[in-house]
C-alpha cells in the first residue's frame, strides 16, 4: 500500500487535509505524481510546479511543501503539503 498525505496550511493551522492510497506496483514517482494530481484535484487546484528546493526537500524527507511560487494562480493559503506516510 502507497499512501501520500496532502495538506492545505494557512497561518500555520492545517485548514484541509487528505490521504491519496494506491495499491498498483507501478514505481514510487508515478505514485507520487498520481497522488498529487488527485490531492490537487480534490483540493480544485492546480498543479504546482516542482522547483528545486521541492524536489531536494522531497528526496530528503518525502515531504515537500508547494508555496505561491509553485503556482501560477494566486493560492488563498500559505503552502500544500504532500507527505508519503506509507510505502510497500
């Protein structure tokens, strides 16, 4: 089971959250990506642009943070939030 955690953080609360699973064995970036195009989607967003820091940030920790400069549209929170919690 593949599970990715996605979360809306505005003023440092969490407004919003959800948990994408998969159970394909497909490999772990396509899961990432499928994960978050159907977090973005639950969420009505875009999707964010991975910029460098997301992607050395999500290689570290398997967390990334999406801020406005990963959006083109103007977001009404702080940051998304994707974090793998389950892998295997």
């Amino acid at each position: 089971m593949f599970r990715l955690w996605g979360k809306v953080w505005k003023d440092n609360h969490m407004i919003r959250d959800t948990v994408y699973e998969e159970e394909s064995n497909d490999t772990r970036t396509h899961k990432i990506f499928r994960g978050l195009d159907e977090i973005c989607h639950e969420f009505d967003l875009e999707r964010p642009i991975w910029l460098d820091k997301t992607v050395t940030e999500f290689r570290r920790h398997s967390k990334a943070r999406f801020s406005q400069d990963s959006f083109i549209e103007e977001i009404p929170f702080d940051y998304l939030e994707i974090q793998v919690i389950e892998e295997g």
